[in-house]
C-alpha cells in the first residue's frame, strides 16, 4: 500500500521505544510536509547524539564530549557513599528531576526476563559489584545501593538477584518505598510521588 521509501521508513522508526507501525506511518506523512532543510536538521541532531556523547565509563549514564566520566559522577558535591541503581537512562532523569537525590547512580541496562533466562547476564551487575568493592579502599565508600527499580515482576526479579549479589559487599540495600503503584514505569511517574518513594526506601534483608 505505501511505497517503498515510507515501507522502510516504518519498518526502521517502529523498531524504535514506544513507536508502533502506526505511529512511524504518521511521522512519515509528517515528514513528507518538512523542507529539506529541516529534514537536514533532523538528520544532523540524530547523528550528533552518536558523536558527541559517549557511555559514562563509571555508572554508564550518558557522557558529554570526550569526558570519560559523566557530570554526575564527576560531581564533587555529590553523595559518593550512596548509588541509586535504575534500569535505564531515563530512571537516572526522572530520580534527578525530583531534587531528593544527591548521591551517584549505575545503570544496569535492563531487567531480568522470564522469558529470557540467560538475560541476567546482559546487566550490568558485575560491573556495580567490583565498583562498590573498589570502593570501600578509599576515604568515601559505598555504604548503601538503592535499588531504584520498577515495581514489576521484571523489576521484582532483578531486584532480589541483585541483592544477593550484593550481600557480599556488606552495603546497605533497600528499595524504594510508598507511593509507586505496581506495575508503573518510574519514567512517567510524577516527581512528588517518586520523590515520596525515594524518601521512604526500605532496607531488604535476605532471609
């Protein structure tokens, strides 16, 4: 039904976040009404988002530049005995936008599926592991990880692998409190609600 150009514009942006065919197919015909230089404008952000910004070497949150570290982690004034552990990008913004938090953050890149039994090992739990070992060497160590995780069964599952893992840290663990309804995605939640919930963290205990 659609030419070739828009078939494979759909089939590209539908494999994108949150963007069905339906959604591609609209942005398509929204494009056709753009100039080519806004199309140019377009292209060019898109692939400036590949070279300017780099993979934070400590919390893999987004790098500006050709700073190894992102601004947070090179922070000074931030906590660096408390990281905050989310799933994604998008987590680490939504905590920050509620002005609660000051310590550091890790992304993980994901959760554990039940569909996926092996997908545990695409995380990045390793890498949180060694980091707060590495740090408990120096003058300010981890004292405490925050699981800041979804409160779905993917986000459940995840959340108690990780603390296993971490037990043998010594860290404090806990997870966020009141206000997050089961099943909610933290991104979309209101900054009050998630800020309640950070405040309200509970310590997990393994039995």
């Amino acid at each position: 039904m659609y030419p070739n150009p828009i078939q494979e514009f759909i089939a590209r942006f539908a494999s994108l976040p949150s963007i069905g065919p339906r959604q591609a197919s609209r942005l398509a015909f929204h494009l056709l009404k753009k100039s080519t230089g806004e199309l140019q404008g377009y292209a060019n952000v898109i692939l400036a988002l590949h070279e300017n910004l780099n993979v934070c070497a400590e919390c893999f949150y987004v790098s500006g530049g050709k700073d190894k570290n992102c601004e947070i982690c090179n922070d000074p004034e931030r906590d660096q005995s408390v990281i905050c552990v989310v799933e994604k990008e998008t987590d680490a913004v939504a905590i920050e936008k509620t002005g609660r938090f000051k310590g550091l953050y890790h992304v993980l890149g994901g959760t554990i599926s039940k569909l996926e039994p092996e997908s545990y090992k695409k995380l990045r739990v390793k890498e949180l592991f060694e980091r707060i070992k590495t740090s408990q060497k120096d003058k300010t160590p981890v004292k405490e990880a925050i699981l800041a995780l979804n409160p779905t069964p993917e986000g459940d599952m995840t959340a108690l692998y990780l603390e296993r893992v971490l037990k043998a840290t010594g860290v404090k663990i806990t997870r966020l409190g009141r206000g997050l309804p089961s099943g909610a995605d933290m991104e979309f939640a209101d900054e009050e609600t998630l800020g309640e919930a950070l405040d309200s963290r509970k310590e997990m205990k393994t039995k």
